[in-house]
C-alpha cells in the first residue's frame, strides 16, 4: 500500500469548519432576552476570529511562496480569499458590536446573516485549498519540504492559537487521522511537549485511542 502524502490543510480546516458551523447555529438560536448568552458569544467569535487571521497570515507567509512556485494562478485565488475572508471577518465583528449595543432580534438576525456568509465565503475557500493547492504542492515538492514548512508555520503560532486549535481538531477528526497525527506528535515532540498536548486533548479520545498512539 503507498503512504498517504503529508497532509497540510486537512485537519486545521476540520477543526475550523466544526467551529465556524456551531458559532453560526449558536447565533441564529440567541433569543432577544438572553444577554449572557450573547456576549458569551461575542467572545467566542472574537478568540476564534483572533486564530483565523493568523492562520492565515501563515499561510501567507510560509505557504504561498511554495504555491507561487507550484501554480502561480492557485496563489493569486489564494491571496484574494484570504483579502475576501479579512473583509468578512471585519463585517461580522461589526455586527457582533452592534449586537452588543443594541440587543435585539434584528441584530441577532443580522449577525447570524453574517456569520452564514462568512461561512459560505470560507467554505470555498478551503475546498481551493484541500482539493487544488494542495494536489499541486504534492506535485511539485516532496513531504520533507511539505513538513518542514508545516513546522515553520505551526512554530510561528501563539501557542493558544495552537492549543485552539488542537482542540477544534480533535473531535472533527476521524479515529484514524487523530490516530495518525498525534502518533506523529508523540514521535516528533519532546516528551514533556508531548505530554502538555496530551493533557489538553486526553478527553477527546477515548482509551482505546491512546493505546493504538501509544504503540504507534
Ligand atoms: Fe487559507
């Protein structure tokens, strides 16, 4: 059997898709009168919004010129969703103001209407990058230089976006890919690296899990 190639987007968008839907739900369910529930998720929004404009920004910075040289025309569509994403973001914050300073069902409407676009806007966004940037980085790079840029990348993070991270991903996963990812950390890591990562991810995985990583 060949080994699966190194994956550099599969998961992160996972675990940024999970987020972005339950934000979106939670949004069109805020009744009027529910004050605490509306700046619990203003700040939900604004911690996750923090970790998606750095992801982005990475990837700017530690991917793009790696696409520019693989296919110049997916790095411009790339750059330009990153430009769409920055501007939607910025809407939906304002509607997250406005829905603070007047709490309303207009406002609740129209920050649930804002959130759906964002979420249109990104899906096709990640599907560029899954089902076209990323065939044409395999094509033209092997896994060592694939890896070592992901590492670049991933070091460059504030450590609580990766811990954001780490868990959005875990439970969009499949058994197999968490399986397959924290194995990698396990052998990659120092082990006391390592071992905060478990502690933060532990319950998300269930026993059986651990030891299939474990003996990896
Ligand atoms: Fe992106």
């Amino acid at each position: 059997m060949t080994q699966p190639r190194f994956d550099l987007f599969t998961l992160v968008h996972k675990g940024q898709r999970r987020v972005l839907f339950e934000i979106t739900s939670a949004a069109g369910q805020l009744s009027a009168h529910d004050s605490a529930g509306r700046h619990g998720l203003a700040s939900r929004i604004r911690a996750f919004f923090a970790t998606m404009i750095e992801h982005a920004e990475h990837e700017d910075t530690y991917l793009l010129p790696l696409v520019i040289q693989a296919a110049p025309e997916l790095a411009a569509r790339m750059q330009a969703g990153h430009a769409a994403l920055d501007a939607q973001l910025a809407d939906v914050l304002a509607n997250v103001d406005a829905a603070l300073a007047a709490e309303t069902r207009v406002g609740d409407l129209a920050l649930y209407h804002a959130l759906a676009r964002l979420t249109s806007t990104y899906l096709a966004h990640v599907d560029l990058e899954d089902l076209e940037v990323q065939p044409a980085l395999w094509a033209a790079f092997d896994d060592a230089k694939l890896a070592q840029v992901q590492g670049q990348l991933v070091a460059a993070h504030r450590p609580a976006t990766v811990m954001f991270n780490l868990q959005a991903m875990m439970p969009a996963a499949s058994s197999e890919e968490r399986a397959a990812f924290l194995s990698g950390l396990r052998r990659n890591m120092p082990p006391p690296a390592f071992a905060h990562v478990r502690g933060l991810v532990q319950p998300l995985l269930a026993a059986t899990e651990w030891a299939l990583i474990d003996a990896a």
